[in-house]
C-alpha cells in the first residue's frame, strides 16, 4: 500500500500542485545561477521545476519538516535527473546564512506553520538585498465551492479521530490577502503583491474520497494515527457524499475550482 506521501504525489500533485508551480514560476521569474529555496516542498514539485531554470550556475534547496515528504521528493529527483539539496527542518526555525538567497517560493505551506511571522522573518533574513519571495495561499474555505460542501459532511465525522472542523480547514486558514500582505510587510518585505488566481482541478472519480484523505494524511498525520479509526471515518465520509461527489462528477472526473492568492514581495 502507499504510504501518504506517496499518494500525494500521484494524487495531488498532477491535479494541483503541478499547475500551481507553474503560476508560482511564472511570478517568482527564476534566471540561471540564482540560489533558490522552496520552502514546505513537500514531494518537491516547485523545487524539480526550479533547478533546470536556475541551470548548473544555481543551485535549488529544498525544506521540509515531514521525512516522508522528503524521501519521495529524493526519489523524484533522481528519476526527473535534476540535482536539487533536500533538507529536514522547521521553517519556523529556520537556520540558513544571512543573505544566502536569491528567491524563496512556498506553495500552500505558509498557512500550516504554527509561528507565521517568525518563519517570514527567518525568511527575510535569508534573502540577500534585493532578493524576492512568491507565496501561494489558498483562499478561504467559503470560495472552494466543493470543499466547503465537503466540510459540512466532515464536520459530522471528524470527532471520531479527535479532529475537528480546524483541521479540516487548515489548508485555507490562511486565506484573507489583506492578512497575508500584512504579514509579509510586518516582516520587512516591500513591494508587495497578492493576486488572486483560480485552478480548475479534476480528479479522476474512482476512489475520489479515498485517495483525497489518504493524501491529505501527508501533511495532517494525526487524522491517519488510528487506522481503524481512519478507515471507518473514510467510509463514513463515502457513503454521506455520494450525491455530492456525482454532482461535480464530469466525464469519469471530480472537477472544481480552486482559489488560492499568490503574493510576490522583495527584501
């Protein structure tokens, strides 16, 4: 069976997350030589895409605290034949040399860490003059159309793991753009810029509910401590959202939009 890390490569990353790293390059603008870090790389999609724009002159960092994430994201690297230096660590306390970046990226991470502004101002300091971030946070929960719905079923179910709706909505607590421009200015970025940018995702419909929670398990590892309690919450949720799945089924896939802000700002 494979393991969470695993299905969020196969899973999400085709759907979401290799699309998305192409709207966050297009923003972040990599040039040959630069020194980059993506930050929360999870399975290391955005960090792959970095390294053949920074070309050999650069060198691409990848950071993330979970080693499951990290082991896959090796894995990839070797069969995509890119060289990019992975690292174990907490963005929250995060230890690199003053000015040692040219551009820091993160998608869908920045919502996750428990001390927001201490990462950004770890960040900042890692950056040399003149150097930029791009972040990409999904809107708030009322925008996602299907996973709002989603929530109303979870909300019956979540208990039985000891969960609650806040674990359910951590990928878009992070979802107001006056909230996240003020964070990135409070830390000492200017020119900053949050546009708001829409993904149309599609999922195959098989085994939708499964293998989104299976994957989901990857960065919230508690909903998955109790299998057995984990596999009586998926079946709970599948039999509850039938109707609902078929309803945004087309063409033998799950299709929504998903909403997220892109902010862009400068040391």
């Amino acid at each position: 069976m494979a393991s969470p890390a695993e299905t969020y490569e196969s899973y999400f990353v085709p759907s979401i997350f290799a699309p998305l790293a192409q709207v966050v390059l297009s923003r972040a603008a990599p040039r040959p030589g630069e020194r980059a870090l993506d930050l929360a790389c999870g399975t290391g999609v955005l960090a792959r895409a970095l390294a053949p724009a920074v070309g050999t002159a650069g060198r691409v960092m990848g950071i993330d605290l979970r080693p499951g994430m990290l082991a896959v994201a090796r894995d990839r690297a070797v069969a995509d034949g890119v060289t990019v230096d992975w690292r174990q660590a907490d963005a929250c306390a995060l230890d690199l040399p003053a000015g040692e970046l040219d551009l820091i990226v993160c998608q869908q991470g920045l919502q996750f860490f428990p001390d927001r502004a201490g990462a950004l101002r770890h960040v900042h300091r890692a950056l040399a003059p003149g150097g930029r971030v791009v972040f990409a946070c999904w809107r708030s929960i009322e925008h996602q159309a299907l996973w709002c719905d989603l929530l109303e079923v979870e909300r019956r179910h979540l208990a039985a793991l000891g969960a609650d709706a806040d674990d359910a909505v951590a990928p878009f607590s992070l979802g107001d753009a006056a909230a996240l421009r003020t964070l990135l200015s409070d830390a000492g970025f200017t020119d900053v810029e949050v546009e708001a940018h829409t993904l149309d995702v599609a999922f195959p419909a098989a085994g939708f509910i499964r293998s989104q929670y299976q994957a989901y398990a990857a960065v919230m590892p508690q909903l998955a401590d109790d299998p057995d309690a984990f596999e009586a919450f998926v079946a709970a949720i599948e039999a509850d959202t039938r109707a609902l799945v078929a309803r945004y089924t087309r063409g033998g896939h799950v299709r929504a939009p998903l909403h997220t802000h892109v902010a862009v700002a400068r040391r």
